[in-house]
C-alpha cells in the first residue's frame, strides 16, 4: 500500500500511527509534537510528513479508505437491491474490517472525545462519506431525496453504532452492532 | 427580546443581520468587515459586539433559539406519541417559523456554500442539534439507541427538505417539505 518509497522503513505508516495515538492518549493531543511522534516511532520528521500532513491528519487518514471502500461497495451492489439495503451491507462490509481495529479505535475515540477541533474534523469525515454514499447511489439510479435519505440515515446509523462497540465492555461484533442499528432505524423510522 | 438596552436603536439585531448578509453576499464572507457591517447597519462596531461574539456569529446566533424551540416542543409532545413522531411535529413547527424567512435563508445558505469554515460551523450546529433532540427524548424516557436514530434521522431529513426548499424554483412549503421527507424515509428505510 505504501509502495517502494518506504522500503527502508518497514511499516513507518502504521509505526507513525502507534506512536502517535499513544502519545496523544499519554500528553494529550495538544502537547504531543511531530518531532516527539517520530521519535517515538523511531523514524524521522521527515519521514512523518512523507506520510500525514500533520499531526491531526494521523488520526483520519484512514477516512479516505474507508470512503473509497464504501462508495465501491455501493456501486457493486446488485441493480435489485433497494439503496438502504446497499448503504448496510457496505457499512457492514466496513465493520468486518474495523473489527480487528477496536482497540486502536477505543483509544482513537477518546482522543477525539477531548478535542473539539477533532470532533469538528470528525463530523466533517461524516459528513463527507454521507455525500460520498449518495453520489454513488445516485450512479446507481437512486433518484430524488432517496439518495441522500439513505447515505444520511446510514451514517447516522453507522455513527450511532460505532459508538455502542467502541463504548461496550464485552467485545460487541461491529457489522452486527451495525446490522441491528439498522433494524432500530426501521422500528424508529415507523413510529415504534 | 433585545431587552432595554437597545431602546435607542430600534431592531439592531435585525438591523445588524440584515447588513450583514447583504455584505457577504456582495463582496464575500472573508472580505466583509465588522466595521462595514456596523456602518451599512448605521450603527456602532460597540453595539455590533453587544449582539454577536464576531462577524461568523451573526449567522448562526438563530441557531440557539431554534435549538431552544426544538427541545421545548419534544418536551411538551404527549407520552404517547413515538419519538421520530415528537421530533417530525418538532421540526414541522419550526419549518413554520422558518418559513417567511425563506428569502434570508436562501442567501445564508448561499453564503455558506462558499465558505468551508461556515460549513463546518453549521455541520457543528446541526450535530449539536440532533444531541440536544436526543437528550430530550430521553428525558420523555426514550432508551437505547432508540433516541439517538431518532433525533439523527430527524435532523438527516430537515437538513435535506430545507435544502429542498431553499433550492426550490417555487414558494415550496418547509413544513410540507419536512412531512414528505419523513414518509420518504419511511420509506427509505423499508427498503423501498
């Protein structure tokens, strides 16, 4: 994924990844510097800004994936299925592999928690794969406001359900988490 | 509402809103100055200040009441009525409130638009929103995820029927918009 330029340094993305969560759980996000995110990671500044922008941009560089995969996940679906049921099977596609990912997610999670301009980046990312989601049902031929009804209603799903696994004490299966929010969403939607 | 302060100047607020966004739409949200705004208004920066913390305030200093509005009518619905119900009757009645505004809302909107930083202070405001929903319906003993989808789907279908009204050709109806945006979710999420 990360192609030949990182061949010196193996795994430097996901090192940088570590380094950087822990010292932002350890010092906060604030106080935590690049320079302090590529010692610890036993790499470079240099080698950081190969990878992120900057220091906030480590904890969301996964969204460009997970967009990627979602949207292609939509568009795969079969022409029968109906878009919401497109939305759900692409965000349980997403939880399938997010699961291995919940620790990491947990601690994620609590940096954004304390940071406003983090919360702020993160709604921005929702708000970004909603419109992502209906564009690609629009491709699909979803017309008028269903498109952007079911990539709303999914994310909000999505959002509320990762919420529930990150937050559990036992170790909750996310794309059931995410199925079941779903099926919450029905109940809601119909008046229950 | 603006209490005795302002006697001598009758509607600043009004007054200040009103210039406000007549400059942002001529000349650009980062170009407009609060001392223009003061003087298009014919009114001080120092009463400018007594309203609104800066010059981004200004169009989003609605938000609180609407927040307000919101959570007293969910508060205020019958016990029997079904959460999505209590926050569609919610959302009616303010897209009532809102509805003579539709002028000054077309162009707030329009001056979001091109504005990054003003869509993601109203990204901030909407998710704010659907928490305070959430919140109340709690309070009338909503549980579980129940309150949260409710008030996420809720706030999903107003953004997307305002959106419909303020890009609407004709005088659309913002309560008739937001009453079909609900039956279309309803919808939606049946997996029509």
């Amino acid at each position: 994924m990360i192609g030949g330029m990182g061949r010196w340094e193996p795994n430097a993305r996901g090192r940088l990844e570590q380094a950087a969560l822990e010292l932002y759980v350890e010092h906060g996000f604030e106080q935590t510097t690049v320079a302090e995110i590529a010692a610890r990671a036993g790499l470079t500044e240099r080698t950081f800004f190969r990878y992120f922008a900057d220091k906030r941009e480590v904890l969301f560089a996964g969204g460009a994936n997970l967009q990627e995969f979602l949207v292609s996940a939509v568009a795969s679906a079969p022409d029968s299925v109906a878009p919401i049921e497109a939305v759900a099977a692409a965000l349980e596609g997403a939880g399938a592999l997010l699961q291995e990912r919940r620790d990491y997610s947990r601690r994620r999670q609590a940096v954004i928690a304390a940071n406003a301009g983090l919360q702020e980046r993160e709604l921005i990312k929702l708000a970004s794969l909603a419109s992502a989601l209906a564009a690609a049902l629009r491709q699909r031929g979803a017309t008028g406001p269903a498109a952007s009804l079911a990539a709303e209603a999914g994310i909000a799903v999505f959002k509320i359900a990762f919420e529930r696994w990150v937050g559990g004490t036992s170790q909750p299966d996310l794309p059931q988490l995410i199925r079941e929010s779903f099926d919450d969403l029905k109940a809601v939607t119909a008046g229950k």
